[in-house]
C-alpha cells in the first residue's frame, strides 16, 4: 500500500518537474515569430514584446535592458527579459547644396563652387546659400535632418559626411551620375541603439 501511495506521489510531481520555466523557455526563443508564438500561448503570464531606443527610454530598467546583449535572458522580480534583437546605427546630419551635371558643363560647376566658397569664406550663411543655389527642389534650407541608410541619401553623400568632422565644408562629386555637392557637417554623429525584448511574469 505504502508503494502504491508512492507511486502515486511520483506521477503527481512529474508534470510539474515537466514543465519548463520562463527562462528556460525564453532560451529557446530566437525570432519575433517565436515570442509571438509565447506570447499567444502563455497570456496568463501578460507577455509582451517591448521596443526600446537609447535616449528615448530612460528609466532605470530600460537603460539596465539597452545595456545587456543579444541574446541575454535575466529576471527582475518575478519578471523575466530576453533581448531579442539590437541594432546599433550612427546617424548623421548635414546640410548641402546640390548642383546639377546634367544642366551645367563641369567648367560652369567648377565655377558656380568657386563663387559659393567665396560667399562662405565672406561669412554668408550656408542655408541662405542652399535657398539660392540648390538644384534638387530641397525646401529645407539645405538641412538633410538625421539620417542614416542609403534609403535617406546617397551612400557616397553618407561616406563623405562621416570621413569629414563638424564644421568640415567639403565638396563631394559623383561624376558618373552627374552629382555635385557642397556639404557642411553640422553636428556630432549620433549612434543610435534599438532594442527589441520579449517580457513575461515568472521565473
């Protein structure tokens, strides 16, 4: 009788020793597919996927979380937190004048440079000077705003800006595509961190 209740106490235990924890779980998860998968089937445990970005997220357990690597798995409390993805990008900002090789001659941009320099050396401002000369339409005085990938500016325009150090004015010439461009550097490259993580009540 003794070895039957036994018995029986064993196969009670075993479901529970069985089941996985939420860190063991969460070392098994990889993908945003994976986590929407834990997510959809552990709703008791509230899942949820957070998305963070450097300079944004500033309370204390984000900056622990923007802090840790790819892959991490550690608990808070009884909250747990994989770091499923980090992207690290340096975003830059400058701003340019624009001269069409398809409308002047290379003489006549080599000329155009010269008297543009000339009014920056005098002391004119740069974005007065894109207003009046740029031949790509830009409305913005010049200014590119934040930007990195060659989705936002060319990637011979990225190159150049990040060779060069703010203040730099520089020209850049991509003459294959008839590009012309008088650039100035106005600010610090600014690294750029986003991470995703997958939270989950338990241990």
């Amino acid at each position: 009788m003794k070895n039957i209740f036994a018995a029986f106490l064993l196969l009670l235990a075993i479901p529970v020793v069985a089941q996985q924890t939420v860190t063991e779980q969460f070392q098994k998860i990889n993908t945003i597919q994976q986590a929407e998968q834990y997510i959809a089937a552990n709703a008791q445990l509230k899942p949820a996927l957070m998305y963070l970005s450097a300079g944004k997220d500033s309370g204390l357990l984000e900056k622990r979380l923007l802090r840790q690597k790819q892959g991490d798995v550690f608990s808070v409390g009884n909250v747990t937190y994989k770091i499923l993805d980090v992207k690290d990008t340096i975003n830059f900002r400058a701003s340019y004048i624009f001269l069409d090789g398809g409308t002047y001659t290379k003489s006549q941009i080599d000329s155009l440079k010269n008297v543009i320099m000339k009014k920056i050396s005098a002391g004119e401002s740069f974005e007065a000077l894109s207003d009046q000369y740029t031949m790509d339409g830009n409305q913005t005085r010049g200014d590119t705003d934040w930007f990195y990938g060659e989705y936002m500016m060319p990637k011979e325009f990225q190159d150049a800006v990040q060779k060069n150090k703010t203040g730099d004015v520089f020209f850049l010439d991509v003459s294959e595509k008839q590009w012309h461009y008088i650039i100035k550097k106005t600010h610090d490259d600014r690294i750029k961190k986003d991470v995703i993580v997958l939270r989950s009540n338990g241990r």
